[in-house]
C-alpha cells in the first residue's frame, strides 16, 4: 500500500525580511491525523513559516501543496478557502463585537444580510462536537482569555478548516485549560484534521503531538517521531544547538526588606485592579510573580513603576513610606524599572539610542544643566553603557529600532542600572529573547542579588520564575493567591494557584 | 421677550432648520464611513468644496441639477481614491494627507473656477434645487411644511441614515468595514481585503461629501463662493465624534448643530438683538468645541483608527 | 509578476535629506503643469514668470523677504508643534491673536516710545502662545482631536477680529472694517532704506536659528521630540507630557503670533480682516517641506513667498489663475508626504515566477 497522500506539503520555503534570512529551504509535511510539533527558540522562523502557510507573507521561494495539489496562497482568503486555519498569539479579535459578529466577518451573507440564525446554528453543532461551547451573544471583550482562544478555534472551525495552526496556544493559559485544548485537538485530529502545534514548551510538546519539527535560524534541523525515548533535553539541545546549564545561584541569607507593598489595592478602570495585595522584597531577595497573564501583574508592574496609584494600602521602599508615588518619585528612590513592552513603553525606537538611555534623567545633571543640554556627558554615558554591557550597535546616533531585541533589553538593562537601584522591577524580561540574551538578563539579576539589591520578577514563563526566584508569588485576579518558598514551590501547585484555586498545602 | 421668542420659533424657522441639516449629515455619514473603516478623512473640508465647485460648474453648463450632482460625487469618490492611496497604500500619516487633500482640492477649486468662469461681476448662478412637497404628507399642519416641503436631496437625507445604520450593522460588507478600523488584523486573518474595504468605505466617503458641497452650491446659494463651505467640513468632523460614531446620534448632532445655525441667522435678523452678527457666526464654532470637550473623554473611537496597516510589517 | 514592495531602512542616507524637498517641489511642478497647459499658457513662460518675477530686481527680492517674513514664523510654529504630535492647524488664528495684541498694545498712548517694539513683541507672542494653550488644553484634559479644535478655533478668532473691527475698534476714520493705525513711533525701523525692510524680518530670520537651538539643545526641546515620537515610553521615564505639550502649544503660539506682531508692527500699521491670507495653513506646508527642521523652514518659506509674488504677475501676463500657487502648496505638501516614505523605507522590486 502507498503512503496515503499528504494532507499539507511545504518544499522549500524560503523568506528574507531585509537582511534577515527568516526561512531557508524549509520541508515540512502533514498526514490526516498528525498533531505536529514545531519547535524552535524566538526567531527560529516557526511563526514565519505558519504566516507564509496563511498567506499573511508571500515566501520568496519554494511551493506549497494541499491534498497532493499545489496552491497558491497570496492572502488570507485563500488560505481559509483551502482549508487553512490560523489560531494567532495574538487573537485575531474584535473586542467590540459579539462572538456571533466576530464569527461572520468576511463571509458571505443571505440575500446581502448578515446570516445570524445560520451562524448561530452552526456554532451550536461545533460547540456539541468539540465541547467548545460559547454564548453568541456576549461581547468579546467580556471573554476569559481561554474563551477567546476558543473562539479563534471555533473561527477556524466554522469556516471550514481542515489545517489547523496554533501559535503558542498555552502562553495565556493554565496548566488545567491547556489540558481542554489539548482534548479538543486530539479529537480534531481523530476526524482526519491535521494540527499545528508552535510551541516552546517541550513538555506541551511531548504531551500532545505525534510528531516534532525542529528549527533554528530559519533552517530545519530535525524531523522526529515523537516516541517516549526522545528526551526533553534532547529537544532543548537541537533547539538552541547546545547544552542548557542553569545559572549558578549561591545560597544567601536575605537583608532588610527594600520593597513593601501592604493591603495595596487599585480602582482604575477597565483594569484588573489589584486587592490586598501584601508582600515584601528583601534585599538579595528575588521575588517571581507567576500568574495567566491579564491577572493583574501589568497592574503590579505598574504600581511599582509609579505609573498607577493606590487607592488603599501602602507602598515603602527602603523601610520608608512613599505617599505620593510617580515615576520621577520612584526612580528617585532607587526604582530601577524594566517595562513588560520595552519597544513601546521602554524606549523610543525612532529616536537615536542615545535618546532613550538619557530619558529619564534629561532634566537633571548630568545630563542637563538650567535646561541646557550637555551633549558630552551625554554622550560619553551612552558610550560606556554601550561598552559596558557590550551592546551591538552602531554608536549612540543609531536609530534605537535597529538594534536586536536582546540588545534593546541590554541598553534598558544599562539604562536602569547604571544608577545602581535597590529594586529593580523586572516585567517579562526576557519575551522574545533568544538564549544568549535570556542568559544574560538573567546574570545581572543574579548580580544584583549578590550585591543585596531587591529585584521583582514578574514572568509569564514559569521557567524563568523556577530558575531565579528565591519565593514566588501566585497571582489570580489581581490578589495574591498565595507566597512559596522556592525548595516547597513546583509546578503543579503554582499551576493550580494560577487558575485561582487557594494553596491548599 | 416673548416676542423675540414667538417671532423666531416660526415653522419655517424649523424648515430652515432641517435645510441646514442636510448638507451637515451627508458629510457627517461620510466622514462616519470613513473613520469606522478607521481613516480619519480630513480632506472633508477640501472635498466639499471641489465638489460645490464641480457640482455647480456641471449643473451650470448641463443645464440639468442631477448631472451636477453626479459630477460631484465623481469629484468625491476621486479625492476618496486620492486620500486611500496616501493613507492606505502608503500608509501615510492621515493627520497630513487630510491637510493636503483639503490644501489641494481648495486650491484646485478657486483655480478651475476661475479658469472656467474668470471674474465677472455678477457671479454666475444657477437654478437652485426646488422644494418637492410630498402629496398628502406636506398638509399635515405643522409638521408637513417644516418635513415634507423641501429638495428632493433632503429627504435623501432623511433616508440616509437609517440606511447607513442598516448597512453598518446589518450586512456582510458593513460588518468587515467595522472589523477593519477595529482590528485590520482580524479582518486580514479572515479574508478580508483591509485596503479594498478601506478605499471603498474613503470612496463612499468621498461621494457623500461630494453631494454634500453640490447641496451648498446648489441648493441653499444657488452660485459657487470662495466661502461657501466655511468649516463646515470640520464641524463634521466634530459631529462624529460627538455623535460616537453612531449614523443616529451623528444625524441628531448635525440637528443640533442646524438648530444653533438656523437660531443665530433669526437673530442676525432680529432687529431688538444689538450684537455684531460676526458673534452669531461664532457660535456654533464655539459650542461645537464645547460639544466636543463634553464628550470625547468617554467617547470610543474605532480602536484602529489613524493606524496604517501594513501585512509585512516586523 | 513584478510587485513593488516597501522595505524598511535601518538608515537614511545624509544625500537624501537634502534632495528630498526638491524632488518634491519638482514633482509638484511637473504635476501642475498640467493645470498651467489647461489655461493655455505656455509652461514655461508661466513658471519663468512665477519663479523669476519674485527675483528679478534688488527690490523685488527684498520685497520676497519681506512677505516671507510671516511665513518663517508660522513654519517655525506648526514645525515646533508637530514635533510633539501636537497637531496645530491653528498658526493662522494664533497669527491673527498676536497682530490683535500687538496692533492694541502699539495705539495704546502713554507709553514710552522705546518700550513700543518689546511690548508689541512680547504681548503678540503672548496672545499667540495663549491662543494655541485652548486645543492644548482640550486635548491633555479632555482628550480631544487638536486637529479639529485648532482649525474650528481659527474661524472663532476670526469671527471675534472682525467683529470687534465692525464694532468697538473701527476706526472711526476709515470706511472698511479696520482698527486704527497704531502709533508712528511704535512702528517697527526699516532695515533698509526706501524698501518695507523691517526689523520683523529679521527677528524671523534670527527666530529661525533660535528655534533650531532650542529644539536640539535645551531639555526642552529634547523632550518635546521624546514625547512626540513616543508619549508613552516618555511618561513611562518621568516626563510630564501634559506639560510638554503646554510648553509646545505656548512656543508654537508664540512664535505664530509674532508672524502678527511683525505684520501690524512693520507693514499694515493696523489690523484689517485681510491681514492673514492663510499664513497659517502655508506654514504646514513649509514646515513639512523643511522635515519639521526650523533651519530648513527659511529657505521653503522663501520658496513659498517667492511663488506667493510671482503668481500675480504670471497671472497678469498668461492669464493662469493666481490660485496655481495654492495648487502648489497643497500638492507641494502631498508630494513631500510621499517622499518622506523613502527616508524610512526603500522600494524593492521582487519578481515572482
């Protein structure tokens, strides 16, 4: 009996974005049936590929074929009529709408209306199907994270998807949702439908698919079964291309407490806004924030960061109270701040480097003096910065959007650090960092709590959060759920406290 | 006191009022079109004026008010097009390239008007739109002559917004063209042409501005002047916003706005009121600012308006 | 299938900073010469005549100075603003605001003649600063489109001038809706003698350099770039961005209004409803034509106050409608626009099988 014929074929994929080669000479195949695995570090060109399948990017070579046919994929119209489904990181939604509207949106209608009843209907048999049930009518805005993706999935459904690409579906979820979407992938691939599963979570990886794909650098560097001898670690390894050693972090007897939020509670609106939350960062202390994001740590972030005020409680740095606090009070105190979206809240990518690094001190020596700029100060701090922390870039008068990811989050680093502060809040640090980057991010935390310096990790990868972490707190609709000491700390137990289940050890 | 009173609010002060209305809420829904698509089209102002001015010089050399119309509207879609390729294809700041099609299109306007019809001394004019009363619905006392008396394109108006209502929230098309100024993305991942939808919602936009110019010219001067749109186009603007980006509450924004217009030219007229008449002019300027300070902190824009969207974009 | 396709640069090249405005005035040309043909002129006479008129005698290039006097001021003004993303479109009324101060402040009796220019000066700038404070206000407190605002103020300002022309301040002397000549010692000196020359031409010229120093060499001028390009990231670093945009609205108000002051001061010696024939809107035009630089704002007002007085004359001499020169600015503006597109992106061609 021949081999049943592929469901998807992509051969020879390449893309180039400027100098960037994103995709080289990529193959990749899909049975009726196969959940595949697609692996890789950030920029290893996964989403590239997925994109290019969708017809959000054009490649520059190469061809794809759907049930044995080639296909021409130019936009995302097409890839939809070819049975092409595309779950994005980012859901692809309108808040504004209802569930019902965000289903119909580019279809076709009934005699020139909207065709509600036939929607709604069908909706109805997909949530009867897959057990992905939804209410029609309520605003997605109003929508859990989880009910949102499940919403991308019953989109992809409902307009006929056979391929169904998800890209990091688990990032927003609990361990326990991720398990009901991998229920409903597997029995989407028991009707005969093909999955796409990007992920960089192997143990995600290992759990659900049949087969894994590896990439790095834009290349194919492996094709395996997923069979119960191949190893996490092996995985690791032909992801990154080299052996992973957790960072050294030396036993240390904490100091003074630097950070203290007490009963602190928010009401601003439209956020989730923070409730009782007490806790405390002492100094060579690093504290983990671990929680579905959208729990309220941006809000932590953010009173910390001096960015959102209290409305109950109390905020001390040092042991002493800050009343009135901002973002010049607190770096005044010695906040250093790295901020979750450090291309648009961190830095000004438009503006030369040099720009961003001065930011938040211009108006003071040594920067400044009686308004006046002191071009040379200024310059001769940038340049050590950059010198410092061995940032790629082309001399302070780049244009900061030039630079890497990494070495964006390095001159942040510099930025921040460069005053020695003695907390130093950390918002998803290392988002879309390749390896080397993480590694050293995550050596200058260890450096600061070496010297006794405060940081607050606040991560979405619980990874990051087990490595650094001497506590972790858990957060779940904008509370603490609960603090552990790293040696009681695992997996499970933080996974239950993340979907707002009270610690029950 | 009483007098003033009852010497203004006349039936035909509330015809005037309904007059006024009409140009404001053809521009209003097209501009409406446009920034729900999630283009602010600051051209308004510009492309009303060409459009007055084409729409005229057609109607004009034709003879006929309806081909003059047409012309406009073609004058419209064609500035709509010109603002779809700055903003959508370039993707162009849609503050600037508002500015400049307003910039453009007003100088082109004096330039071709002059070119056509050089300086005379009397300005050239047209007969004007004439009033349709409807058969039985124009006797209703009261009611009939301020509704039911007018142009043929008021009562356009009148059926105008119910019908821009129904088709931004009814049908397949306003659906997507809500989807792409809210999220283009979205729109994008399912199957939605972003640019086409956004260059048909400008196109729109355009025509409707254009008819709203030609009603100016046409209907309520009965001649072109350099003056003839007046900022109108901005209080547009300014109407959308204050009517959050609802076809309904715009129009009754655009109501308002003609109540406050139709009051102060009764009360330039007014010979008890000693107030220079330039104040009256003032006022609706100034309470559409008022107007717009009231709501906009709460008001909730289409989330992706002003952004340009480019697929390739890293 | 050959598709063109924008790619990002990561630098502009120095060469294209220059050439870019005059690539654009050129397509601009090329683009209204059409208009010119359709008036039946000859194309080239016409432009010689727009361009050459301006400069062909001592006199006339001194006089293109002097109309290019107001127009520095408001490039200089609206370049400011747009630097922060405050979006301006109100230079003319802040014009209109200034030359009312200066014209009140210069017929006011009592005063000591040397203190007319610095009085005149300052309350022009101050009126004009405070004028352009209104959408900068409605825009930080209560978020609304400065846009919109700017522009409707301009016809608010406009309305109250001429009304205050028709009423209390006409003067009594003179027929049309005109405010009494303000005093002959408050008049501001000719530079040069037998020309209208005045010291407010020079101020635009110095205001020019000035500005420039502001915006790259005070903290200032930093932050009002920083909060422009990015009012997030500069909250985020402690900057009060409210207050930068009121510290913006007030500079670009001012510098506007001093457009006013030296109309009123050093040429109409009163304000009449004609004073501003659209200075305003010109200076967006110049000042995206100079890339928001206030250095490059003097030659494109140049430029501008050139073809201002050259169209008059082609138009008397070939009959193309004076208004070719408002085509220019408005296509002017939009050719800029695009060619600002090659400073961030080059065209790639990519050829698909």
């Amino acid at each position: 009996m021949s081999a049943p014929t592929p469901l998807l074929a992509m051969r020879g994929i390449g893309k180039r974005f400027g100098a960037v080669q994103a995709n080289r000479d990529v193959d990749l195949t899909l049975l009726p049936g196969d959940i595949l695995g697609l692996l890789g570090e950030n920029g290893a060109g996964k989403t590239t590929l997925m994109n290019i399948l969708f017809g959000t990017y054009s490649p520059d070579e190469g061809r794809i074929e759907i049930d044995g046919r080639p296909v021409e994929i130019h936009n995302s119209a097409a890839a939809i009529a070819h049975g092409v489904g595309m779950v994005h990181q980012h859901f692809h939604l309108v808040p504004r709408h209802t569930v019902l509207e965000n289903l119909l949106v580019g279809r076709k209608g009934r005699r020139g209306l909207l065709d509600k009843a036939a929607a709604a209907k069908r909706l109805e048999e997909i949530g009867r199907h897959f057990q992905l049930v939804l209410d029609p009518d309520r605003l997605v805005g109003e929508l859990t994270i989880g009910e949102q993706q499940r919403l991308e999935i019953i989109k992809a459904l409902f307009s006929g998807a056979r391929i169904l690409i998800l890209d990091e579906p688990t990032a927003a979820l609990t361990p326990q949702e991720a398990d009901g979407l991998f229920d409903a992938l597997r029995a989407m691939a028991a009707e005969g439908m093909g999955v796409i599963f990007i992920s960089h979570k192997l143990h995600e990886v290992r759990a659900i698919t049949s087969h894994v794909m590896v990439m790095r650098l834009g290349e194919v560097v492996a094709n395996l079964e997923n069979a119960p001898e191949v190893s996490q670690a092996h995985l690791a390894e032909l992801m990154c291309g080299h052996e992973l050693t957790p960072p050294l972090k030396p036993e240390k007897q904490p100091g003074r407490p630097l950070l203290q939020l007490r009963d602190a509670a928010t009401d601003a609106a439209g956020r989730t806004n923070l409730a009782d939350i007490s806790l405390e960062i002492r100094a060579g202390e690093i504290l983990g924030i671990a929680g579905v994001s959208g729990n309220g740590q941006r809000e932590l972030a953010e009173v910390v960061a001096g960015m959102l005020p209290l409305s109950a409680g109390s905020l001390a740095i040092d042991g002493a109270a800050v009343p009135q606090p901002s973002a010049t009070v607190m770096q005044a105190l010695g906040v250093g701040r790295i901020p979750e979206d450090r291309m648009g809240t961190g830095l000004i990518t438009s503006l030369p480097l040099s720009d961003s690094m001065v930011l938040p001190r211009i108006g003071a020596a040594p920067f400044s003096r009686h308004g006046i700029l002191d071009r040379h100060a200024i310059r001769a701090f940038v340049e050590a910065q950059i010198e410092r922390f061995g940032i790629k870039a082309d001399g302070p008068e780049i244009r900061a959007g030039t630079l890497s990811g990494g070495n964006l989050q390095k001159a942040l680093l510099a930025r921040e650090l460069a005053w020695d502060p003695l907390v130093l809040l950390a918002a998803q640090p290392t988002r879309g960092l390749d390896v080397g980057a993480t590694r050293f991010v995550h050596e200058q935390f260890l450096d600061l709590r070496a010297r006794d310096r405060a940081v607050l990790l606040i991560s979405e990868d619980l990874e990051e959060i087990f490595t650094l972490s001497d506590r972790i707190a858990v957060m779940y609709e904008g509370r603490i759920m609960g603090i552990l000491p790293i040696a009681e700390a695992d997996v499970r137990r933080v996974g239950l406290m993340m979907a707002g289940m009270a610690d029950a050890a | 006191m009483d007098e003033i009173l009852a010497q203004i609010f006349q039936i035909g002060f509330f015809a005037a009022m309904i007059r006024i209305a009409t140009p404001l809420i053809f521009a209003t829904i097209g501009e409406l079109f446009a920034e729900r698509a999630g283009v602010l089209n600051l051209g308004i102002e510009g492309i009303m004026l060409l459009s007055a001015m084409v729409g005229f010089s057609a109607a004009y050399f034709s003879g006929s008010l309806w081909f003059g119309i047409a012309a406009a509207m073609a004058a419209g879609v064609l500035s709509g097009m010109l603002m779809g390729l700055l903003t959508v294809t370039l993707g162009l700041s849609q503050h600037v390239s508002g500015i400049g099609v307003t910039l453009l299109n007003s100088g082109l306007a004096f330039f071709l008007y002059r070119l056509i019809f050089g300086q005379p001394s009397m300005p050239p004019n047209i007969v004007a739109f004439k009033p349709v009363a409807i058969p039985l619905l124009s006797e209703i006392p009261v009611i009939g002559p301020i509704l039911f008396n007018h142009h043929a394109l008021v009562y356009a108006a009148f059926i105008l917004v119910p019908l821009a209502a129904f088709i931004l929230f009814r049908t397949p098309w306003g659906l997507n063209l809500r989807t792409v100024g809210e999220n283009p993305h979205a729109a994008d991942g399912a199957g939605v042409n972003v640019a086409a939808t956004r260059y048909q919602a400008l196109m729109l936009s355009g025509a409707l501005m254009g008819v709203a110019g030609a009603f100016l010219s046409m209907a309520q001067f009965n001649a072109f002047t350099f003056g003839v749109i007046s900022g109108r186009g901005w209080v547009c603007i300014a109407l959308v916003v204050f009517g959050q980006w609802s076809p309904w509450r715009a129009a009754g924004g655009a109501l308002l706005f003609a109540l406050i217009d139709a009051l102060q030219l009764r009360l330039q007229a007014n010979s008890y009121i000693d107030v220079p008449y330039q104040v009256f002019l003032m006022m609706p300027f100034v309470l559409t600012i008022v107007g717009m300070a009231l709501v906009s902190r709460n008001a909730r824009a289409p989330a992706a308006l002003l952004m340009p969207f480019r697929k390739e974009e890293r | 299938m050959i598709r063109m396709r924008l790619e990002r640069r990561d630098s502009t090249p120095a060469w294209l900073n220059l050439a870019l405005p005059v690539l654009a005035v050129l397509a601009t040309l090329v683009l209204c010469s059409g208009l010119v043909a359709m008036a039946g002129a000859n194309v080239w006479t016409a432009y010689s005549k727009l361009f050459l008129s301006a400069l062909d005698s001592r006199s006339h290039i001194v006089e293109t100075f002097v109309k290019a006097a107001p127009l520095i001021f408001t490039g200089l003004a609206v370049a400011v603003a747009f630097r922060a993303k405050f979006w301006n479109i109100g230079a003319e009324g802040q014009l209109l605001a200034g030359a009312m101060a200066a014209a009140f402040i210069g017929g006011r009796e009592g005063l000591p003649a040397w203190s007319m220019a610095p009085l005149m000066i300052m309350a022009g700038g101050l009126a004009g600063g405070l004028w352009a404070c209104v959408p900068a206000i409605l825009k930080t407190r209560y978020k609304v489109d400065d846009v919109v605002t700017s522009l409707l103020l301009n016809f608010v300002i406009f309305y109250a001038m001429t009304a205050l022309l028709d009423g209390p301040w006409k003067d009594p002397l003179s027929g049309y809706p005109d405010s009494p000549d303000i005093r002959m010692d408050a008049e501001f000196p000719i530079l040069l003698e037998r020309t209208r020359l005045h010291l407010g031409v020079l101020l635009a010229l110095l205001a020019a350099p000035a500005v420039w120093w502001i915006m790259r060499r005070t903290s200032l001028g930093f932050a009002i770039r920083a909060v422009g390009e990015n009012p997030v990231a500069s909250r985020y670093a402690g900057i009060g961005t409210g207050a930068v945009i009121m510290m913006t609205a007030l500079l670009s108000g001012a510098l506007a209004g001093l457009a006013g002051v030296g109309e009123v001061a050093g040429l109409h010696f009163q304000v009449m409803s004609g004073i501003s024939p659209g200075y305003g809107y010109t200076g967006i035009v110049i000042a995206m034509l100079a890339r928001l630089n206030p250095i490059g704002v003097v030659p494109a007002a140049l430029f501008f106050a050139v073809i201002v007085t050259g169209a008059e004359s082609m138009s008397r001499a070939t009959g193309v409608p004076v208004f070719l020169a408002e085509v220019i600015q408005g296509a002017a503006l939009l050719t800029m626009l695009v060619a600002l597109l090659f400073t961030s992106y080059r065209v790639r061609i990519a050829r698909h099988g």
